[in-house]
C-alpha cells in the first residue's frame, strides 16, 4: 500500500513538474501542453493559437459498469464537484477562477496522498485524474472561463465512469 501511494504521489509530481514548466514557458501564449484534443469552437482574444484541453477518450468503463471507488477517493471528487455549486463561473474575474484552480489543486494532493487503491480500479482512477490535472493546472495558468468550464465538465464526468 505505500509502496502504491509512492507510486501515485511520484505520477502526480511528474505531471506537475512537466505541466508547470510548461506553463512557465508559454505563459503569454497558449501552451501545446494539453495536446489530447483541440477545442475548435473556442477562440480567446488574449491568446493566440488553439486551446487544446485533455479529454477521457483512453478511460473506458469496467465491462460496462462503473468502477468502484473507495470511500476517501469518492468524498474527494464530491468536495472537488461542489467547489462549483452556486458559482457562477461567468461573473468571476479571472484571479477568482485562478484561486477555484489553487483550491482543486488543494483537493487533488490530499486525494493522492489519502490513496490507498490497487489494481485496475486504481489504474481507471490515474486515466482520469492525469487530464483533469492538467486541465486544473491550465485553469491555474491562465484563469479564463473556458478552462474552468472545462475543468467542470471533466469533474461532472467522474460520475459517468465511477462509483
């Protein structure tokens, strides 16, 4: 079990280190870092080029049902949903939406370091958690609406995938 929570807390420091420097990078142009899947109906008059957010194309379910999570990564994912109830994301500056990012970011490491799953379960979980890290990140780079709109929806589809 440490050995699995090494394993996730190590995932996790990879992608932020790898994230953040790409951040620090592109940080007055659009960063290449989310390169699963462009979003072609959005264009931003603050940057150039596409905004590439990463989606679950790779997470499936588990022969058609949900996959079970634990209790500590379920009561996780539900603080980190209801961070959006009664918010509008449309009224916020981009520094409050940049703060929203700071405290999911704050959600994220407390679920990595509370892991205690195994298998194939735990592997589903890392499929979901690697884009929506990024997607958090990205909303923590730039604060604008369509990243936490993004960040929203990945978080809503927790639900279609697990339990």
């Amino acid at each position: 079990m440490k050995k699995n929570i090494m394993v996730t807390q190590f995932i996790f420091s990879m992608v932020m280190a790898v994230t953040i420097a790409g951040c620090t990078h592109h940080h007055h142009k659009h960063s290449e870092k989310h390169s699963h899947h462009s979003d072609k109906h959005h264009s931003d008059k603050h940057h150039s080029g596409k905004h590439h957010h990463a989606t679950l194309d790779s997470l499936g379910l588990n022969n058609g049902q949900k996959w079970e999570m634990d209790t500590h990564t379920r009561t996780s994912l539900q603080t980190m949903n209801k961070r959006f109830d009664g918010i509008e994301l449309s009224a916020m500056s981009d520094e409050q939406r940049q703060e929203l990012a700071n405290q999911l970011n704050e959600d994220l490491q407390s679920l990595i370091q509370g892991c205690t799953m195994e298998g194939a379960a735990h592997d589903a979980l890392h499929q979901y958690l690697v884009p929506l890290m990024n997607a958090i990140n990205h909303l923590a780079d730039c604060g604008h609406l369509p990243a936490a709109k993004h960040v929203e929806t990945l978080l809503a589809q927790y639900a279609d995938y697990f339990q």
